[in-house]
C-alpha cells in the first residue's frame, strides 16, 4: 500500500506546482514572465512564491537594471524536493497499475 | 480524491508547462496574415506599375523602399502582437517582451541584417536577385530559432530556404530571360517577393491560426 504522506504538499497545490516546473525548466524567471506563462494574478503568484520561499525551495534576486526586477529560481532543495515529488508521482501511477 | 487520477493530472500539467516553457513562436498567426497580407498588395501593385522604362537610379524607390516599409510595418506589428501575447492573463497592460521573445530576436537578427545588407549590391545586381538573397536569409533567420520553434516554423523556414536556393539556381535563366527583354526585372523582383513573403506567410496563418491557443 502506498503512503500518500510522502507527497510533498508545499509542491502538491496546482499553483507551486506550475511555478515549480516553471523554475525546473530554466535557470531563472522574471516575476513578469511567470506571471505571462501561469497566467496568475500578481497577488496569487506573490502568495505562491512567499510559501515556495519560506520553504525554502525557491530563491529571490532583487536586480535594479533599468528599473527594479526581482528573479526566482530554485535552490538545491527545492531542486531535489522536486525530483522527489515527480518519484511519487511515478510511484503512485505505477502502484495503481493492474498486475499482469 | 483519487490519488492515481491525481497524480496523472499533476504530470500532464508538468509537461505541458514543460513543453510550453521551452516552446517560442516568433511570428504569430495575426502577425503573419497582417504582413502577408500586406506583402501581396504591395507585390500586386508592383508588378502592375513597375514599368521597364524606369531609370536604373530610381529602381530603389520602386522596390527597396517600398519593401523596406513593408519590412517595418510587419515587423513592428508582429512583435507589437508577441509583447501582447506575454501580458496575457496578467493585471498589466502594454508591452513586455519576455526572455524568450528577446532569446528569439537575438537569433533572427544576424540574418535579418545580412539580408539588409545584400541591398548594398544593388549596383551590381537585379532586384531579382536580391529578392531572392532576402527570400533564402529569411529562411535562415527562421531556423536560427528551430531548437525552440515550434514545427510550423521550421517548415516556414525551409520553405524560405527552399524558394530562395530555387531562385537563386534559377537565376542564370532568368537573367537570361531579362536580356532577351521578355521580362521586366523589377515586376518580376515584385513578384518573387509577393509569392515567398506573400503568400508563405498567408498559407503559414492559415494552418497555425486554428491552433494558435493551444502552442
């Protein structure tokens, strides 16, 4: 029987799931280019993003080129927290699948 | 709930934004109907009043300006429509151009350039040629951008490709055909243009248009 507490659910909510992959994908995005990509009101990606952040899986740079812009990436756990959520989701697809 | 329908939902969505996030099409469907569209007006009245008795030093207001208007319109326009597109969803308005649509003109600019700067061998070619010198390096340009294009554009880009390599083998006889003076040059450079920057981009549209939400 499969243990669903092993889902992570920082990661689990549709919403950071998105970013995560987002921030998966490339090295590091814009707040303007999440936002185009999730199509994700400023409020709702800012509270996504302070969860990700407080757990620790996301890092914020503030830059000031021609006016102030703020990065996300991930960091090495957020990294590692993500290949483990997609281990669970493999383990839970494969564990549903009928024996032959 | 239902864990497994959960989870299969969850990576669906993983790869969706997945393949979305790596995905970036520098022309949009609009984009390319607009500038087609306007290309083959521009083609038609050409050929149409481009006569043979224009001076050789006036060719340039026949052809290179007119095109080089096309040019600007149809590219202003489009990305106009691309830096839309990235405020979508969004509680701002106007215009952002994202990494990717920055990563995307990077690419296309040396050709696009290159293509800007055949116009200076004007003198020692027909437009003809210079036309297709603009239709091959368009194509080149478009698949500068192929290792994150969607498949629709790397076809526009070897048809590009396609057309301008004809033309230019092709060249010779047509040449030879403008010295017999069965031809006049500067229609025919109309022509090629209204048929490749025409016409590709209407057809090109026209398949992506249905779509054009989904990429």
């Amino acid at each position: 029987m499969f243990d669903f507490d092993k889902i992570d659910k920082t990661i689990h909510e549709k919403g950071r799931l998105g970013i995560m992959t987002l921030l998966a994908v490339r090295t590091s995005w814009t707040f303007q280019d999440l936002k185009s990509e999730l199509k994700m009101s400023d409020g709702n990606l800012i509270t996504h993003l302070r969860t990700l952040h407080d757990a620790g899986m996301v890092a914020i740079t503030r830059e000031i080129l021609d006016r102030p812009q703020t990065s996300y990436s991930l960091t090495a756990k957020g990294r590692a927290a993500f290949q483990e959520y997609l281990a669970v989701l493999e383990q839970i697809i494969t564990a549903g699948k009928p024996k032959v | 709930m239902q864990p497994q329908s959960d989870a299969g939902e969850n990576l669906r969505i993983i790869r969706s934004l997945m393949e979305k996030a790596t995905i970036y099409r520098a022309i949009s469907a609009p984009g390319a109907l607009a500038g087609g569209s306007i290309a083959a007006i521009v083609s038609i009245t050409g050929v149409f009043l481009a006569s043979p008795s224009i001076p050789a030093e006036d060719e340039i207001w026949w052809f290179f300006v007119p095109w080089l208007a096309v040019f600007v319109v149809a590219g202003v326009f489009n990305l106009w429509l691309l830096g839309q597109d990235g405020t979508q969803g969004g509680s701002d308005t106007g215009f952002h151009v994202s990494e990717r649509m920055r990563t995307a003109l990077g690419c296309m600019l040396p050709g696009l350039l290159a293509g800007g700067f055949c116009a200076i061998l004007q003198s020692a070619l027909e437009w003809s040629t210079i036309a297709s010198l603009w239709v091959l390096l368009y194509g080149v340009s478009l698949l500068s951008t192929g290792f994150f294009s969607p498949t629709s554009i790397r076809v526009l880009g070897w048809t590009f490709f396609a057309a301008g390599a004809v033309l230019l083998i092709a060249g010779a006889i047509i040449a030879e055909t403008i010295q017999t003076g069965d031809a006049n040059p500067l229609a025919l450079a109309h022509g090629i243009m209204g048929t490749t920057f025409g016409l590709f981009h209407i057809v090109y549209a026209i398949c992506v248009w249905p779509r054009r939400a989904n990429v």
